[in-house]
C-alpha cells in the first residue's frame, strides 16, 4: 500500500531544516576552538633525553652502515660503541628515575590519559545535547524530501522517529537529518576552518566512537623498556658484527668488470 504524497510546509526549511545545520556547524566550530584551547604546550625534552636517543641513533647506524668504514676505523669505532654502551653515561635517567616514571598512581604519568577524557568529554556532551534538542522540539517532524529516489534499504536511516512504515523512502525525518549533518559536515568544516583543522576534528569524533590511537612507548617511560637493557642488548649487537668493507678488491672487480672493453 503505497501512501500518497506530503504536502510539506515550506516554511520547516527555515524553522527546523536550517536550524538543526546552522546549530550543529556553530557547535563543531566552538568545539574545535575550545579543544585546541585546553591543549596542553608540547613539552621539549631534555638535554639528557636527546642525548641518549641520539647516541642510540648512532650506534644503529654504525651497526647498518660499517661496511663502508675501512678496517682501521671499524675497530675503532667497534671498541668504543662496546665500552660505552655498557656504561650509564648517556643514559638520560637513573634506574630509580625509570622505576618512579613506571609508577601508574603517579599523577604525571596520567596526563595523557586526562586529556583523552577530556576530549571525549567534549565530543559526547555537545552531541548529546544537540540531539536531546531535536528530540524534544522537532520529534516526528518530516522536514524534507529528497529530489532523487532511493530503494526501501535507506529507510530506516532516513526515517528514524517516525512510525510510518509505508512513507516514501524520499522524505527525511527531523532526527535523520541530525545524524546526516553529523557525519557530512565535514566539506563545511574544511571550508570554514580548513583541510588541517577539519581533520582534527573528525579525529575527535572517531573517538568518541571508540577509535583510539595507541602510542609507542619511550624508553624508561610508562610501558617502554628500561634505557639499561636497551643499552646493554645494542652492546651485544656491536660486539658481534663482523668487518666487510665494500673496498676490498674494489681495483680487482673494476680491472674484471671493465678492464676487457676496448675502447
């Protein structure tokens, strides 16, 4: 049984439709604003935290990149990265530093966990109540009608909040309409705060969806491994490298490669 046609009050575009877009834009763009506010500065760091991490950059490249070292200066080189690394000269902190950086009741170490709280705070609370507001001032409404037909499969995203089961598959309902402009905002966004700032924020909506990127642990920190082990199992990976320099018989591979052409 199909229905017939609606005949919608032209006046719901400028009472409801624009509204509900105008509202959701208005509260994307403060909360944007407000998140990048409660940003904390990134934290430089330390002399001593750049000094280890370098040394170990370093010694990893020595270790990928020795053969083009002559046998005199692989030894060199081989001798010192072997002593210093069993030493705590460059290690950025104290065993008793690393054990109270792994300390999980520490507050400091909590920070990051903070400010992902409050992130999700700040998507779910302007959602919920954008939506409480349609719920309450515009439940049922039939606020538009699409110029382009679409198969029985879109109704129930079209047409949530209505009990009409037979109703054109074209006409949206006022909560629908809500839920379109949550996810394809994101053209306007790009638009009014640009294409870096409207990534942020639908980066902060995938999380609130429970999409959550994990960061690699630092050494000593929370979750990484302690700078000693790391220093001592470098060591045993210099110790046993074995010198192949790329220049020995370079002159015979020229004279095999080339030395027959005629010129």
């Amino acid at each position: 049984m199909s229905v017939p046609d609606l005949l919608l009050d032209p006046q719901l575009k400028y009472w409801v439709l624009l509204p509900i877009t105008l509202a959701m834009v208005l509260v994307g763009l403060l909360r944007s604003n407000i998140t990048y506010l409660l940003q904390p500065q990134p934290k430089a760091d330390g002399f001593k935290k750049l000094r280890e991490s370098q040394f170990l950059f370093q010694v990893r490249s020595f270790r990928e990149n020795n053969h083009i070292l002559n046998e005199s200066d692989f030894n060199t080189l081989k001798t010192y990265y072997t002593a210093t690394l069993q030493t705590d000269e460059f290690h950025a902190s104290t065993a008793k530093e690393e054990d109270a950086q792994m300390n999980p009741l520490d507050p400091s170490n909590n920070e990051a966990i903070m400010q992902m709280a409050k992130g999700n705070l700040m998507n779910y609370i302007p959602q919920t109540l954008i939506m409480g507001w349609v719920n309450y001032f515009f439940a049922g409404f039939v606020v538009m009608k699409l110029p382009f037909p679409l198969t029985d499969g879109f109704k129930s995203m079209l047409q949530s909040g209505i009990q009409t089961p037979d109703l054109n598959v074209r006409y949206v309902s006022s909560i629908s309409w809500y839920f379109v402009n949550l996810f394809g905002l994101r053209p306007v966004y790009s638009l009014l705060m640009g294409s870096n700032a409207a990534d942020a924020l639908m980066q902060q909506q995938q999380q609130q969806q429970g999409q959550q990127q994990m960061q690699m642990p630092q050494i000593g920190g929370p979750g990484g491994p302690k700078a000693d082990k790391v220093f001592k199992a470098e060591a045993e990976n210099v110790q046993i490298l074995k010198h192949e320099s790329v220049f020995e018989g370079i002159f015979d591979r020229f004279v095999a490669q080339h030395g027959t052409k005629q010129i």
